[in-house]
C-alpha cells in the first residue's frame, strides 16, 4: 500500500512518450534550419518585401475604376476561352478513354500495355498545361490550336487516370455473369464494365470541364489564345482599368461555370 | 398456369437515355451547332499550324539528348522553386487556420462568417499564374512575387478544406470544453483543434507538393524558380536545356508526390 | 449429360479444394449439392463453365470435354451452359430487359450487341420466358429497381436465354427470404421439368433441398460422401456432412475464387 503510494506521487504525465517527442523534436528542427536557410539564402531585396503592402495598394488605385470601352472584344476572347476548354475537354475523352482502359489492371491487355498506359497517364499529369502550352505554341505557332493541345495533354492524365480507378473499382461479379454466357472479351466490357463506370465518367468529365476553364484563362500568358492574350496585352501597355474589367470578367465565367458544372453534377447523379 | 407457346412479333427497342424526343435531338442539334460555331469562329492559322510538323521534329532533335551542362543554373532555379514553395506553403498554412476558423459556420459569428468566405473565395477565383503577374508587376520580379503568389494560393485551398472540416467535427467534445468553462479560445485549443489537427498536417503536406508543381509554373511569367529559367531556355531556342529542365520537373514532382503522399498515410 | 470424373482442384500450393470429384449428372434431373461452406461446392460449379480453371480430370457435357478448351471454343462451350448466381450478378444501371437479352450474347454479333439490335426471335423468346416467371412487365425497368426474387428471376431467365443444356445455380436462394427462396426452388425445379434441363443446385438449406430435387450429393472437404434420393437423407448423412463444423455461413474458398475469376477477364 505504501509502495502504491509512492509510486502514484512519483507519476508525471506527459502528451507524448519519449519517441514520439524526439520526432517532434527533429520536426521542428528541421523546419526551423530550413526557415533559416530559406530565408537567408532566398533572393528577396528585404526592403521590397516592407514596401510591397503599398505597391500593392497603388496597383490597386491604379486599376480603380474598371475601363469598359473594350467589352466586345473581351467578350470575344472569353468565348475563345471557353471554345478552347470545352472542345479540348470533347477531344481529350477519346484519347483518354482508351488509355484509362489500357491503364487499367483488370482490362488492360497484358503487362506492356498496363505500364504503356501508365507511362502515358503520368507523363501528361507531370507538366502542366501551361507547360504544355509553351511547347505547342513552339510548334504549331502562337493560337487556340496550341491552346486546346496543351488543355487535352494535361487533362488526358487527368481523366484517364480517375477513370482507370473507375474500372478498377467496379464490382466484378455482372463480369463473371457475363462471362458465363460464353459472351467474348469485348462484349463483357460493353455490358458489364461501361454501364458500371458511365456515372464517374460523366462526373470526371464535368469536373474537368470546368477546372479546364480556370486554365483556359491563363494560356494566353504564353501565346495559347484565349483572354490571357488580351490580359497580357493590357499589361504590357499599362491599360490598368481595362486589367481590371478583364480580372472580373474572368471572376464571372469562373462563377457561371461552377454554376453550369453543379447543375449538371445534379441532373447527371 | 403457363401459356408455353412462344407468341412472336413483340416489339423491344431500348429505351432512349433521355426519354423526351424532342429534348433528345434538340440537345443533339445543339451540340453539332455548337461544334460547327466554335470550330468556324476560333481563328486557326492553318499556315503557321501546317509549318508545325517540320518545326516539330526540328525541337525534338534539338531537345536530344537532353543537355544537363549548366547545371548550376538548374540547381539555382530548383532552389529557388522549393524555397518559394516552402516558405509559401509556411505562411500560407499558418494564415489559413484564423481565416479557416472566421469560416466556419459553426464557431464563427455571422459577419466574421462572411468575411472569411469573402476571403477564400476572392484567393480562389484567379488562376496563380494570373496573380502572379499581377504580383510580379506589383512588387517586381523575382521570388518575392513567388512567395505572394503561392501564399495566396495555399489559402485558398488549405482555409477552404480546414474550414470544411471544422463544420463537420464532433460538437460533443466543444460542449464538454464549455462545461467545464473553457473560454472561445480555450475550447479552440482543446475542443476544435485536436479534431482536425491531423486533416490539417495532411493538408500542408498535400499543398507543398502543389505549390512545388506551381512554383514551376508562375515562373513563367517573372516569378522567380525554374519556371523562368524554362522560359528563358525556350525563348532562346535551347531545346536541349529546355528538355533537360522538363525532365527534371517531372523528376522532381513524381518524388515530392512520393514523399507527400508517404508522409500523409504515416500521419493519418 | 453432365460426367465429371477425378476432378481435382487446387490453388496455388495449398490443399486441394476439390480431391479427385466423380459425378454423373443425366436427364432431367435436379440435383442439389449441400455441404460446409469451404466444402467445394462452389468451386465445383465453377468448374464446370470454367470461370474456375480445374488442376486435372475431366469435364464432360453431352460427350463433350470441356477441360482444356480455349478461346472460342470455350465461349461456345460456356452458352450452353446456364448461370445463377447468389448474389444475381445483375447488372444494375442497364434495363430488365438487356440483362435478359445477354443472356443471348455468346451468339449475337459485337455490333447487335452494342446496339442492342437483338434477332427478334430473342426478343419473343425473352418476353416468352418473362411472361413464364412473371416479369415482363418489369422489362424496361432498371434492374436495381427490382425486389430481392425478382432480381433472381430476371437472373434465371438471363441463363435460360442461353438456350442451356445445363443450369447450374450457385447458392441461388442465399440472398433470399425464406418465402421468396421457396418461390425461385420452385420455380427452377418446375422450369427443369418443363424444359427437361438438368441442374445443379448448390444449397445451405437441407430442408429445401429435400422438398425440391430429386437427388441429393452431399460434400465435405472436396470429396462427395453421399449421393442419393432425398428421404436416404437422414441424420446419419447430415451429421457426416456437417458434423463438428461451427459456423456454416462463412465462404472460405471465396477469396481465391474472386482471384480466379479476374484472371480469366484479364
């Protein structure tokens, strides 16, 4: 009973046994030498940094109050983004659907084809549309072609690899059924693979859709067609007001296309 | 009980998926009108396009084999890209948590409610690469408008999935921090925290690894990292560095998703 | 008739499931194979359309082997033989109707399959077999909005569309209630006699086996240990059969099954 005693006085709580502290311990040291490092090694003017709350501010005087005299032309170029993702987000599903069945463990033909698929899922997902964007404009010239390549390279990956998982997680037994009636490979894929994935494929491509619209926005930063054309024009000479009525025209196609994208969500599930 | 002859001639036709005809074809005709509009309006240079093929196979023997020759300017430029990455992703998550609890409807007041969302939504609706230009024409180029651009960036998603998961925790534990008389900040710290606590350390891992793959890409328009030595690569036709620097920007994203995905299934 | 000789079973290097089976199935016969779960009985069945690749013996339906056939030949050899399922294996987003018509796709074309386009005679023999279970009203319904035994029913017509030699029915009222499980015994033992169809019954309800077949085949670790009508089904075979087992409902070959199956879409 005493023995208890005693040891019930010497008892000391902590959150963390010792292990778990030593990780924490290294965790924050580490983050901290890297803070240090960053900050020291990392190629900022201080004094820019102090003044850059007022920079800021005087950009936004600058652009105050919006310019509307370009509105049909930037309507124009709002079209052309929108003409760019949607027909990109069109012409992806046919290259992407074939990759995704290939990338797929339980359709892909054998092994080569299961890591052709992967090669070419990963590839496309590793550089960004934009990227992608520098490269075709560097081939096929500054324009929308260049413009829809860079979407549907990018979005290839996308769609293809969340549609490979779509197959991968169907429920295998309708397969089993169909095989039992003697139908061929192709024929068990039609009915008893596609009705299962049709509900994901919708929801992917409408999701693509619409983050395909964000990135539209910004590929004429790099000469790919769309509103950034004339976002980048506007900038270079300075046109602040009309930056401004072209940022919030970007916020409005954003807007009515989450919009657009929600309502189809609900119509297609 | 059962009429075993076969009466033949019953008609089946598989049900159309949408079952109003006039609707059916009408968004049939829709969508030909609309290909046939974009396609007739969006200006293809065919000249320039049917230039590409020759053009294409001029860049790709150029870009071969990839050339890894200056490799202090790719080690500066992946430098610069991490360490605009990590100190926005540092700034960003520590500024997402006040923003995230002003954003969640359950322990924030109304107007503070609003002005958090306020917030979330303004830092989400542009693309990083349209604030960085503005950024880079704010404060100049270089990494400073890097470390803006990303930070913002980072908000936007971290304070928006953190004030999510707030909405969502278990109000029982807030109560019991209540009734032992815990002040708001107090049962922030013991009863709101500790439930997303985990959610939140994955969350940083996942947008390290993002802001990585965009501090590639708002270097493209004067944002410091690898992004502009990129540009610059491509600008002077050096298809053979320009290669070498994609290769390792694929490179470098396959190991940071590794990794981040590694310490996220550790973590939770 | 169906003669299955020194069939033998075994995955990976594990104990075989099946040692060495002999059963000799002919006419119009209802059989039904009771046992333990783990017994065999479901790899048994598979056997016999191959969604299970036997390790040795021999298979065969009408004089034909079916051990050993490939390709095509394999896929015709599968349309002659019929397919229920425990859990019906539906597909659920497509209609009554095109779950009926697959039964049909081992000999339609690639095109009328994906079309839909199906020979007429399928259609009348659909709607003929419908009208004989009671479903032919359901039939452009979606099958997942159909009740437990109307799924089953859909599934049986699936497989008689097959235009089968045999039906074989794994565990067919497992996923059932208990009145809906003696409407589908019913139903497959009155559709044998109508159709003169052999068919392989495997079942977990002894009484329901006794009320509805004709001969009983009782297994136990891979190997038959009885075999006869059912009122020689007494006690002493029921305690041969299930004797010292704890826990009849757990599916123990189940997994490795699963993996078979996806080998052979892939």
């Amino acid at each position: 009973m005493v023995d208890h005693a005693a040891k019930l006085t010497e008892r000391v709580w902590s959150r963390y046994d010792a292990r778990e502290q030593w990780i924490r311990y290294a965790v924050y040291l580490a983050t901290v030498v890297l803070v240090v490092w960053t900050v020291r090694d990392i190629d900022i003017f201080w004094p820019w940094v102090w003044d850059a709350p007022n920079q800021i501010q005087n950009l936004g005087a600058r652009m105050w109050p919006p310019e509307f005299s370009a509105w049909s032309a930037i309507l124009n170029a709002m079209l052309e983004t929108v003409h760019i993702a949607t027909l990109a987000t069109l012409l992806t599903v046919f290259i992407a659907l074939p990759v995704s069945y290939i990338a797929a463990q339980n359709t892909t033909p054998n092994r080569i084809t299961l890591w052709l698929g992967r090669l070419i899922l990963v590839s496309s997902r590793s550089v960004n549309t934009i990227i992608w964007a520098l490269l075709f404009v560097a081939i096929f010239g500054p324009g929308v072609l260049a413009g829809i390549l860079a979407v549907m390279f990018r979005s290839i990956g996308f769609i293809g690899k969340l549609m490979g998982e779509a197959i991968e997680e169907i429920d295998r037994r309708p397969v089993e059924a169909m095989l039992a009636t003697g139908a061929g490979k192709m024929k068990v894929v039609m009915y008893a693979v596609v009705p299962q994935v049709m509900p994901a494929f919708f929801a992917i491509v409408i999701l693509r859709w619409d983050i395909n619209i964000r990135e539209s926005t910004v590929l004429g930063l790099v000469g790919a067609g769309g509103i950034g054309v004339l976002l980048q024009g506007s900038i270079d000479t300075f046109a602040w007001q009309t930056v401004a009525t072209i940022l919030l025209a970007i916020i409005v196609l954003v807007i009515i296309g989450e919009a657009i994208t929600s309502a189809l969500r609900k119509k297609v599930i | 009980m059962t009429d075993t002859r076969i009466t033949p001639g019953r008609v089946w036709k598989k049900q159309p998926f949408i079952a109003n005809p006039w609707l059916r074809y009408g968004l049939l005709l829709l969508t030909l009108t609309y290909l046939y509009w974009a396609f007739s309006t969006l200006p293809f240079n065919w000249e320039r396009i049917a230039d590409g093929l020759p053009r294409a196979a001029r860049i790709f023997g150029g870009a071969f084999p990839p050339s890894f020759e200056r490799a202090g300017l790719l080690w500066t430029g992946f430098k610069e890209s991490f360490q605009i990455a990590f100190l926005a992703t540092l700034l960003g998550v520590m500024l997402s948590v006040p923003i995230a609890v002003m954003a969640a409807g359950n322990i924030a007041p109304k107007p503070i409610y609003l002005l958090g969302r306020a917030i979330i939504i303004i830092s989400r609706s542009f693309h990083p690469v349209i604030v960085a230009i503005l950024f880079v024409a704010a404060v100049g180029f270089g990494p400073l408008a890097g470390v803006l651009t990303l930070t913002l960036y980072s908000i936007g998603f971290v304070a928006k999935l953190l004030a999510e998961e707030i909405e969502e925790i278990d109000w029982g534990q807030v109560e019991a921090m209540r009734s032992v008389g815990a002040g708001y900040m107090k049962t922030l710290i013991y009863g709101v925290f500790p439930q997303v606590m985990p959610r939140q350390i994955g969350l940083s891992m996942y947008q390290l690894d993002s802001n990585l793959r965009a501090s590639a890409v708002v270097g493209i328009v004067g944002a410091g990292g690898i992004g502009g030595t990129l540009m610059n690569a491509f600008g002077r036709y050096d298809y053979d560095f320009a290669f070498a620097i994609l290769l390792l920007i694929i490179g470098v994203i396959l190991l940071s998703e590794g990794i981040s995905g590694w310490v996220r299934k550790k973590i939770w | 008739m169906l003669e299955i000789s020194n069939l033998v079973k075994r995955y990976g290097h594990n104990d075989p499931v099946l040692k060495g089976l002999d059963l000799t199935v002919d006419g119009s016969s209802v059989v039904s194979i009771v046992g333990a779960s783990g017994a065999g009985k479901s790899t048994m069945l598979r056997c016999i359309n191959r969604l299970v690749e036997p390790t040795s013996g021999s298979i065969r339906l009408n004089g034909h082997e079916l051990v050993n056939l490939r390709g095509g030949e394999l896929r015709r050899a599968r349309r002659k033989i019929g397919m229920v399922f425990q859990g019906f294996n539906l597909i659920d987003r497509l209609s009554v109707m095109e779950n009926v018509l697959a039964g049909r796709l081992g000999y339609v074309s690639f095109y009328q399959a994906v079309t839909r386009r199906f020979p007429q005679t399928d259609i009348d023999r659909a709607f003929h077999l419908m009208d004989r279970v009671g479903i032919s009203h359901y039939a452009n319904k979606r099958a997942d909005q159909l009740s437990g035994g109307e799924r089953q029913r859909v599934a049986v017509v699936r497989a008689l569309m097959q235009e089968p030699e045999i039906l074989l029915a794994d565990e067919p009222t497992a996923s059932l209630d208990p009145k809906t499980s003696q409407q589908i015994m019913g139903l497959l033992q009155s559709l044998a006699s109508e159709m003169s169809l052999p068919v392989l019954i495997n079942i977990h309800n002894v009484t329901q086996a006794r009320m509805y077949t004709d001969r009983i085949v009782g297994m136990r670790h891979g190997q038959m240990i009885f075999d006869g009508a059912p009122k020689d089904f007494n006690q002493d075979a029921l305690d041969a059969i299930y004797g010292g087992i704890e826990s009849p409902e757990e599916e123990g070959a189940d997994s490795d099954e699963g993996h078979e199956a996806r080998e052979a879409v892939a």
